[in-house]
C-alpha cells in the first residue's frame, strides 16, 4: 500500500493532457496553414493597433473641439483641409470630423466593449457551468434552469431592457452585454465539464481529499479550457456587432463616446443626400473587424477540435 499510494497522489495532483491535445508549436502550424485565418489574424492585428495607438496615428481627435473646423464639414473623400494642408482621405462629417480620425477613434469603444464584456462573461458563466457539472443534483439543476431562462430571452432584447433601466454608458453597455451572454460560456462549460468529471483522474482528486476549488481550478478548468475559447473569440465579435447595434438605435455609448456602431448611426441620415461616405467607411471597418475575428474563430474552433484527426 505505501508503494502505489505516492504513485495515485502524483497522479490525481497532476493535471492531464486533455484528449487531442497536441503541442503547441503544431497548433500554431495548423493556424498558420489556413489563409483565410491569417488574413483575419492580420487584419485583427490592424484593428488592434491602429485603436492602442489611436492619438498617435491619427492626424485628428475628432472628439476635440478645438481641432475641428466646421468650414471643413461634409467635406467628400480626397478633399483638402479649407485651411490647407491636410487632406481627408474618406472625407469628414457634418461637423467636420475627419471620417478617418473618427473610425479610428471609434476601433477603441467597440473593441474595448466587446473584448471586456466577453472576458467578464467568459468567467462568470464557466464558473457556474462548471460548478454545475462538479457539483450535479439540486445544484446542477438550478444552474442550468437559470441559464435556460436567461436564454429564453433574445440577446438584444435582454440588453435593450437592462439599458433602459441603467441608460446610456459605456459601462453600461459592457453590464448589459455581460448579463445576455454569461448563461451561453455556462451551457457550454457545463457540458465540457460533465465530459470530464466522469473521468478517473478528478475521481482520484475527490477520493484523496482535495478541496473542490483545487479540482476546479487545477483539474477540470485547464481540461475545458479549449472550446471556452472558440465561444469567447465568436463572442467578441457577436459583442462588437451587438454594441453596434444597440448605439445605432441610440441606447448605447453616447455622443462624447463614439463607437462605429454611433458613427454609423449619426451618417445615415445623410446617407439619402448623397453624403454616402458618412456611413459607408464605418460600416465597411465594422464589417472588416467582425469578419477578421471569425475567420480567426473559426480557424480555432477547427485546430481546438479533439476529434479533428479522428
């Protein structure tokens, strides 16, 4: 008994490969091997930068009032600052805004919103579903009711009602987000978890007396961890697209806060008058951010995938 009893406690402390899991230099070959995943990549990186480094990149805040010259306003794409020396690529605003600056400006909200409330949620869902599928019984089945419940609802609904009882904000854009997306990271943890609790090593872990948030840290997270991040990558992008549209119908981030979804918004009531590119450019980056983020989504969910090679 006390030659196999260190052998069972280095086993069920350790934690395992989770089945298919394979080094990390071949998965990011495989990533690398698709086109499509590296043009998302690319582009996402882009984005990323060009919205970190904002002030420094872009020749105009477009949100301070003393760089803007309202001579400059609706000015078309290639036209030429009325005090000279400056040319607006894809033309300006009513208020004379340059579009460039402000898309630019606008990457910064609509990222920021949509990777911190996809992040928040990530956690507090597969905490729970997690939790659900350690604990089971009573537990398990109050979990997962709540999280059938939050789903009944459609996510823009439940985020155009929790806007209307907190208002406008960034911030409460982010809650908003959180409180509609949480329940579909704790669908998904929950059944990566029941997967792996009926596994021998976490039967090991609760046989040898190990606290369960050592088992649900060290053990069943690292082994769930795979497809939490292919909905956490899609989640960002369905946040960003969310976002946008709660701003569009005027219930998102405000006027001194401007996101593309905003942008958009405040140039599609030119958009009949021929001042096209007011809404077109914001669009055009919007769609060019949501299409990079899936592309690279959709290239892990292929690679993270343990019955790929099967």
């Amino acid at each position: 008994m006390s030659d196999t009893t260190p052998a069972v406690t280095s086993a069920a402390t350790s934690v395992p490969a989770a089945e298919g899991a394979r080094p990390s230099r071949e998965l990011l070959q495989a990533f690398l091997a698709s086109p499509s995943a590296v043009i998302g990549l690319v582009l996402l990186g882009i984005c990323v930068v060009a919205a970190v480094f904002a002030p420094w990149i872009v020749p105009q805040n477009p949100y301070d009032l003393i760089q803007l010259d309202i001579l400059d306003g609706q000015l078309p794409p290639g036209s030429v600052s009325a005090a000279g020396g400056y040319t607006y690529l894809l033309g300006t605003d009513d208020q004379g805004r340059d579009m460039f600056s402000a898309i630019v400006y606008g990457l910064r909200i609509s990222l920021g919103v949509g990777v911190i409330s996809a992040l928040c949620a990530a956690v507090i869902g597969a905490s729970l579903g997690l939790f659900a599928a350690y604990r089971g019984g009573r537990t398990e089945g109050a979990i997962m009711r709540l999280v059938d419940l939050q789903l009944s609802f459609p996510t823009i609904l439940m985020a155009l009602m929790i806007l209307a009882l907190l208002g406008k904000g960034v911030g409460n854009v982010v809650l908003a987000l959180i409180l509609a997306e949480w329940a579909t990271f704790a669908r998904a943890a929950r059944g990566a978890g029941l997967v792996e609790t009926r596994k021998e090593y976490i039967e090991a872990s609760a046989v040898l007396g190990l606290p369960s948030w050592r088992i649900l840290l060290r053990h069943l997270l690292p082994n769930c961890i795979p497809p939490l991040i292919v909905i956490a990558t899609v989640q960002v992008a369905r946040a960003i697209s969310l976002e946008a549209t709660l701003s569009f119908l005027g219930v998102g981030v405000p006027v001194t806060e401007p996101s593309l979804g905003l942008l958009i918004s405040s140039g599609f009531q030119f958009m009949f008058s021929g001042l096209y590119w007011m809404s077109f450019y914001p669009g055009l980056a919007l769609l060019l951010i949501i299409v990079a983020i899936n592309l690279v989504g959709d290239r892990l969910r292929d690679i993270l995938n343990p019955r790929r090679d099967a």
